[in-house]
C-alpha cells in the first residue's frame, strides 16, 4: 500500500520503529484485503488536533483515539484511469494512545498499530454500530493483529 505519514502538529515525532510498523500493518492489511494498489494518509496527532478534528466532522466536543475519513464515502469525484484507489485518512492520538496502552497494560507500539487497523477497517467498510458489527469488526482486528504478530501482553 502506498501509506503516507504525517504529523500535525509537525513537531511532534515518534521512533522510526514505530513509523516501520504502521507502515507494515497498512502493507499487510492490503495484501489480505485486495487493496495493497491503493493510497493511505495516516496522521499521527495530539489531543488537541483530534477534539478539533471530531467536534467538526462529527459533533462530539472531546478527543478520541482514532478518526477515519474514506475517501469512497465522501462527495469526491472518481479518479478516472488512476492504477490506484484512495482509501482515506486514519488519524491516531498519540497522546490517547498512551494512556489506553497503559490502562491496557500492553504497549504504545501495540496500541498505535491496533488504532490504525481498527481505522483501516472502517476504511474498508466494518462498523460497530450494532452487535453483529462489533463482533465481526473485533474479529477481523484480531485476525489482522494475529498477523502481524502484535500480542496483547504486557511490554509488547
């Protein structure tokens, strides 16, 4: 997949073996999916630029975790003749990444990848509005997780 990371603010950094994952899960989520043509925008923020981000877009005045925007969803027109699809944006906090990696009792990198599968998905069409969604999108997280090798445990 051809992922693009960004950081907003861009004075925010994080370690290159970080960057290599989200970049490595959004490979192997494209092989499994049919999608490994397609384009990624995955932005890596603060709390601040997230509330900003969810009170605009969705009308819920705190910060979260992850946004996802497809790009398939929106009022965009058709690229016609590309050799690629747009996905869309996936936009992790790094700041509330932290704090459910230690809630969790597993790791920051573990908590990042999860974020960006889970917006991944989204992308792709899974919800969680209803149980059955749930189920299925919790399923499908863990089949993508398995994947990449990426555990649960503490200090992963």
């Amino acid at each position: 997949m051809n992922t693009t990371i960004s950081f907003e603010p861009d004075t925010l950094t994080v370690a290159d073996d970080l960057l290599d994952e989200i970049l490595r899960a959004a490979d192997v989520v494209g092989e499994i999916y049919g999608v490994e043509n397609s384009e990624l925008s995955v932005t890596l923020t603060d709390d601040e630029h997230i509330h900003a981000l969810n009170k605009k877009f969705r009308g819920i005045d705190r910060a979260t975790d992850v946004l996802s925007f497809a790009f398939r969803e929106s009022d965009e027109p058709a690229i016609i003749g590309a050799d690629f699809d747009i996905l869309g944006d996936v936009i992790i906090s790094l700041e509330r990444a932290e704090i459910q990696a230690e809630e969790f009792g597993h790791s920051f990198l573990r908590e990042v990848i999860f974020l960006e599968v889970h917006g991944l998905l989204h992308l792709l069409g899974y919800d969680h509005i209803d149980d059955d969604e749930r189920r299925e999108m919790e399923e499908e997280q863990r089949f993508i997780m398995d994947k990449l090798g990426i555990s649960r445990a503490a200090g992963d």
